[in-house]
C-alpha cells in the first residue's frame, strides 16, 4: 500500500488579504507581541526576562514538566539557566503541583507551563504557586491555540510557534507575547537583535505548494522511507541566537482564519473510542472545557490517547503504521533519556512521567483525515484488543 496518512501538521496556507480592523486574537488584556524565528527563540526570550527580573541570583533555575520537548531544554540552556524537571500528575502530562513546589529552590527564576497537543496546563494552578513566590509563568502555548494564560492573565509571558506540526503551520516562525509592564526588559534583551524580514514572494509560494504536496498521502509514504530526513524523530537542537521576524500578516491573519475553519475531529474519535475507553484506553483532555470558549471545541494537533499498557501501545503503533496511519509514541521518552540530552540533569528519575511516555499514542487529526480513517483507526485498535483478550483466554484454558 503506497499510501500514509501522516501523523501531523495542516496545510501552509495562502496569504489573504487582511481586513483593516484585524488585530491579533491574543491582543487583549494589555499583552504585547513580539514576533522571532521560531518558537524556541520566543521561548528562550521569555527566560532572558525571567533572568533580568532577578538580576541578584547569580545561578538561575527553570523548570520544565519531566516529559516534553527536547527544544525546551535548548531555551533554558540557551539562557544559562538550569532545567529543573518536574515529575507528572498520573495519566496527564501536567506537571504534580506537589512536587513543583519541592523543585521549586531560591534559585528559581521561572516555570514553563507547557501545553500538549491541544490541552493547556493548569494555568490558575501554577500562576497561584507562582505569584505567592514572586516567580515569572510562561506559558508554551506551541502546541495550543489560542492559548489561555491570556483570558485571566494568569501567565507573564506566552510562546506561540509557527512551525511544522503546529496549531498554525506558517513553515516557520514564532511570536513571545508578554505583559505590557515587562516592555523595558523585552526591549533590554533583544538589544540590537537584526530583524528579519520573512518574505512571502515567488520562492515562498512554490515552496508552500511543494511542502503542501508532500503531505499528501503517496508523497508522505515516500518521503517517510527517506532516512536521511529524519521525518518524525525528536532530535535536541541547540538554541544559538535569537532573532526578531517581521512576519506578514496576510499570511498570519491566513493561518488564524485557516485554524479556526478546520475540522474538531475530537468528538468523532470519541464517540468511536467509547468502546477502547471502557477496556482501560484514555482520550486525553476529553475533559477539557476551554473556559475562554466555551461551547467551542478548537482543532487540536494530534489526539493523545494512553493504553492501558506499553505492550498495548506498541501493538496499536505498529499495527497502525502497517495499514498506513501515521500514528506515533511522540517524544519517545522523558527529557533525561532522549539522544543528546543525557547528563543535563541531576535526577532520571520521573516514574510517573516515565509510564506516560511509554503509554502514549498520537492519533493524526488534522483536515486530510476523514470520517472512515477515524472509523479505520478504531477498527483495528479493537481487533487487537480482541486478538489480545482471544489469545489471554487460550493461556488461561
Ligand atoms: C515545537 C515546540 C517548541 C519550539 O517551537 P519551534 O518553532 O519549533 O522552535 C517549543 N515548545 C513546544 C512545547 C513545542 O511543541
């Protein structure tokens, strides 16, 4: 079968003209936007400002849930600063704001609150553990949109990405957004940093058309076999510099349009899911009411489901991969143990985060999945389910 359904990432879309009373949906409450290369650099900024907060701890600390990104390891290192990891609640990848609190020492400058796939941290939470400490709240909203630290303003700074696989997928970019009263120090940090100017001319456009194609379903099959590329593996990259981007609006206010009219494919795999769910599989964030939209289910990235077990998991992927759905166990593992971040830690030890990573399957649910992939998906997750439950019940006879 020449054909894969790929496990992430919309459709660049085309610049549209921007109506003239456009303004950015997370322009409100006072926050401010600055636009950079990517999301690791926006990332990496809100730190420096975290930093430049508390000019008198000469060895600054961040911390990071156990389970994430490899890239935000890269903007805390970037910075100087130390990651300081913290374990999970069970079956989320929300940090245990028990053992935040213990990880939290006196040279902590700030906490990332990290979004996954679609489902915020608990931002009330951590912003009340914060402010009591007089400790800076970024939220990494790279993987959620919009992102919610805004409505009540509970986080000082935000992280948008524009990259490969995310909420808005403009082939790159990213945009800190921060409270207006930290303006002097944004201004500080980025000093004399070069903007640049992110054309989308004649090169852009055909490159958007080639990007776009390769996400079509034989090109994606082919372009996977490729090992060279590397599709899909999480590598750690080093955050080197920082720059600003003057990105344009006509594509920006094009990926805004674009996400809000995608398809929410969540209910559809939960109502196909009900069965799975009922034998010890869990939908992530099915629970997850947007207060700041309330009746309205946002398109998420990917669906994060966790097996019962990481046997289940492995079976479910591989059986998947094989009938051409990209469906994938993300990051791998927990921060400590992915390739180039060994050593950058103090502990290993994350157990709860640990059975996350390895109970964790992504299901792909961006708008070219239809109806009868969804249906597809779940038949074969049941067949092995019962496969299994046939062959427990030979062992038991
Ligand atoms: C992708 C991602 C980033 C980095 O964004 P880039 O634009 O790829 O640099 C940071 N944090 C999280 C949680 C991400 O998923």
């Amino acid at each position: 079968m020449m054909s894969k359904v790929r496990p992430v990432g919309s459709r660049v879309p085309r610049p549209e003209p921007v109506p003239s009373n456009f303004r950015y949906p997370w322009a409100i409450n006072g926050y401010l936007t600055e636009f950079l290369e990517n999301g690791t650099q926006a990332l990496s900024l809100s730190i420096a400002i975290a930093i430049a907060k508390k000019r008198d701890i000469s060895a600054p600390e961040v911390i990071l849930p156990a389970y994430g990104c490899p890239d935000l390891v890269a903007a805390v290192v970037a910075q100087g600063a130390k990651p300081v990891l913290v374990d999970l609640l069970s079956n989320t990848a929300q940090m245990d704001d028990n053992r935040l609190c213990h990880a939290i020492g006196p040279g902590c400058v700030a906490v990332v609150a990290v979004g996954f796939l679609g489902v915020p941290e608990r931002l009330k939470v951590l912003s009340e553990i914060c402010r009591e400490r007089e400790i800076f709240l970024i939220e990494d909203s790279a993987q959620c949109f919009p992102p919610s630290g805004i409505t009540f303003s509970h986080a000082d700074a935000i992280v948008l990405s524009f990259g490969r696989g995310k909420p808005i997928n403009l082939m790159g970019g990213g945009a800190l957004i921060y409270q207006r009263k930290l303006q002097p120090l944004v201004k500080e940090a980025l000093g004399n940093t070069p903007s640049l100017a992110k054309s989308v001319g004649i090169l852009w456009r055909f490159k958007r058309l080639v990007f776009n194609w390769l996400m079509m379903r034989l090109p994606y099959w082919a372009v996977e076999k490729v090992p060279f590329l590397h599709i899909g593996q999480t590598r750690y990259q080093e955050c080197p510099y920082i720059r600003r981007a003057i990105l344009s609006d006509t594509l920006l206010f094009a990926g805004i349009q674009y996400f809000f009219q995608r398809p929410y494919l969540g209910d559809l795999y939960r109502k196909e899911l009900d069965e799975l769910c009922d034998n010890g599989w869990r939908l992530l964030g099915s629970d997850c009411k947007r207060m700041d939209h309330p009746g309205c289910s946002v398109p998420r990235v990917r669906i994060a489901l966790l097996a019962p077990s990481s046997t289940a998991r492995e079976h479910a992927e591989l059986a998947l991969n094989r009938a051409g759905i990209g469906a994938t166990n993300f990051y791998g593992a927990i921060l400590p143990e992915l390739e180039g971040l060994e050593g950058f830690f103090e502990s290993a030890h994350f157990p709860v985060a640990k059975d996350f990573s390895s109970r964790l399957l992504t299901l792909p649910c961006h708008e070219d999945v239809r109806p009868g992939d969804i249906h597809k998906i779940v038949k074969i997750m049941k067949k092995l389910y019962s496969d299994d439950w046939a062959s427990e019940a030979d062992r038991v006879s």
